[in-house]
DNA sequence: GGGTTGATTAGATATCTGTCAATATTGACG
DNA sequence: CGTCAATATTGACAGATATCTAATCAACCC
C-alpha cells in the first residue's frame, strides 16, 4: 500500500538541509525516526544489526532487557513495521535482521554536508 | 548530570551496526531521534536549515504549516532542547538555525556500510 | 498426542505528546 | 510611557505510547 514510486524530483534523498521535506516524504521519515525515538528499541536495533551474522533471534537480545518478552516483542514490531527491521521464522525462533537500505536512506536525509548526489543509491527501496 | 565523557573506545560515534550501543549512548540518541519523529518537526528542520543563508525567522516558517503560532513555538522547543536548532534574538525577530554536528553524529550512527574511521570528526561536540 | 520452550496477541492502565486558546514576555517605535 | 508586532509560556484535553499480566499460537521433542 505504501508502495507508490518516490518522485524523480531528486527530493527523496536530498538531505533536508537542502531543500525543504515535502509533507508527504516527511510523514514517512517520521514514522522511521519516531521508531529509533526509544532507547530501547535503538539498542534492540543497534543489537540486532551488530550481532555476528547481522541477524539474531529474539533469545540472544532480550537477555539485554530489564522487560518483559511482550514488551521487547512490542518493539521489534515497531521497528519491522517502520521497516527499519526484517524478520523470519526458523523453527522455534525467529531471526530478525536490520534493513540497511532504510538505514542508508535516514543517513542521506540528515547527511548535513553538501555532499553532491553520492548517495542516489539509497533511493532503490529494494523491497519490491 | 548527562554531561559525562563519552567513552573513547569509539563507541560514541561507531555506527549502531558494528557495535550495541551503550544504554547511556543510547538515551542521548533517542533523545533526537524523538524529535525528529514528528512530520512538523522534520518539516520545521527542513525549512530551517534549507532557508537560504542556513537560518529563518519564526515568521518565515510558520506560514507554511496549518497550525497555531504556539504549537510551531512548542515543536521549535522541542528540536532546540534536542540539540538539532540553535536560535537568536535579533530585535523582534528570533532566527534559527540547524546544528550540523547534532545532525552529523545521527547519520554517523546509522551510516551503514562498514566505512572505516571517516567520521570520527562527528565525535566533536562543539556544543559548549 | 502431550509437554516444553519461544514468541506474539489481547486487554488494561499510567504516562507522554500534540494541539489549541489565553496570557505573558520581549523589543521596536512613536 | 503606551501601543503594537513577534515569540514564548501556561493550562487543558484528546489521543497515542510503553509497559505489564494473562492468554494464545507455533514448533520442537519424547
């Protein structure tokens, strides 16, 4: 459903310090930084996408956690539905694994040095 | 209280991918992060820091939004204690401007390809 | 199948957040 | 000094969020 072509214009990824956000674009940044706004779900995210592999399953992280596993669970859903995270079931676990590209596409957006079209890569939302 | 020595150990600026981040490291983060998890702010710091000569007045920006004059003061609040917007009384007006450190330190944390040391400039606080 | 372990969903609740109207503050200008 | 224009602060309130406990679902093992 969000998954309309981003406009050519160039204003998906040139960072805001270049020309204003659209309303729109905006939106969606938000629902991505709103998701990394937690402290906890920073480390969960930092700790998945740091785990040797790139990928760890609920187990391994929420020993890190003074809370609840609903709460932790509450969170990676958080992150997968802002897709920051991606997840898959193998057996009893599931494994969960950070999405570089949307990572790479809230690092272009606050990219605050004039760097010129360097990160046009990260408009290719790969998720298709 | 908040005001403590980051570590050297590279942790402070290492990208949340190659390492967990510390629950200290990761509070402060969050702490910008939630200010940029809201479209108005983003629009606001877009608007702001895309502004010709880099700063705009109050009045510059506020036309562009459909809300009251106190909420767009609240949202300025909100991204100035997050340390994302500084500001300046000149007269009447009072202008803003982006902090390019503040948001360099994010995008250095979220850069996802495994770049070696090139943004340990971001590591300078420059806030004091 | 029945039990065990791992993970998600549901429901409840206290806290936080975004917004507005009203008011206060700050500085400019007669 | 009084008034006006630009921002900020306060107080109130609806809606969102983080967290928990209890219940449910999924897969493995005996």
């Amino acid at each position: 459903m969000s998954n309309q072509v981003l406009p050519a214009t160039g204003a998906c990824c040139s960072p805001l310090v270049r020309e204003p956000l659209t309303e729109d674009w905006a939106g969606g940044l938000a629902r991505m930084f709103k998701a990394l706004g937690d402290p906890v779900r920073l480390r969960l995210l930092s700790l998945v996408a740091s785990h040797p592999g790139g990928e760890a399953c609920v187990c391994d992280i929420s020993e890190s956690f003074d809370l609840s596993q609903p709460t932790i669970s509450h969170h990676l859903k958080v992150l997968r539905e802002a897709g920051l995270l991606d997840c898959e079931r193998r057996g009893t676990w599931v494994y969960y694994w950070a999405n570089p590209s949307a990572l790479q596409q809230l690092c272009a957006v606050l990219r605050a040095e004039p760097g010129p079209a360097v990160q046009s890569e990260a408009c290719a939302e790969g998720s298709s």
